[in-house]
C-alpha cells in the first residue's frame, strides 16, 4: 500500500451557487487540459490526461448532537506523465 501526500486542502462553507460556479469552472479546465489551484501561498497545477478514473460516492455518517451528516465525494485519479495529457496547454 503506498503513502498518501497530500499536496493542497481547501474546506470552506459555500453557497450552492457558488459551489455550482466552482465545479463548471472545474469541468471547464477538465476539458481544457489542465487547472492551477490557488490559496495563499500555496499553488499546484494539475495536467489531466483524456481519461481517468471518477469515483463518486455517497456517505451518511451518524453525529451524536447534530443528526446524521451526508457527504457526496467527487474523486478523479490518474497516474501524472502517463502520456496522455494534451500538450501546450496553460490553463491559469
């Protein structure tokens, strides 16, 4: 089993629409070939290649004041440099 790295984390509260303009602007870079991502000071760019693994998944997880919690997780995986990712493209 390999070791996980995480390499950027955002968690912020966030209006259904603004969540709406997020995710368009996600699929709009998915499709364009790459996504930088921006917080701070810290930045990754992401290079996606034409076909890669979506995982999507629903959770209900039992809190003891508040209820039960749901989550949607929206996961893309694939293996960076495979050689499947367009060339030339900068997306900012």
């Amino acid at each position: 089993m390999g070791r996980e790295k995480v390499l950027f984390k955002s968690e912020e509260k966030k209006s259904s629409v603004e969540i709406v303009s997020i995710l368009r602007s996600i699929a709009d870079r998915i499709e364009q070939g790459s996504m930088t991502l921006r917080q701070g000071d810290q930045e990754i760019v992401l290079e996606f290649p034409r076909q890669m693994t979506l995982e999507l998944k629903v959770e209900d997880e039992q809190k003891k004041r508040k209820g039960t919690k749901r989550q949607l997780e929206i996961e893309l995986e694939w293996y960076p440099g495979a050689g499947d990712s367009p060339a030339g493209v900068t997306i900012a």
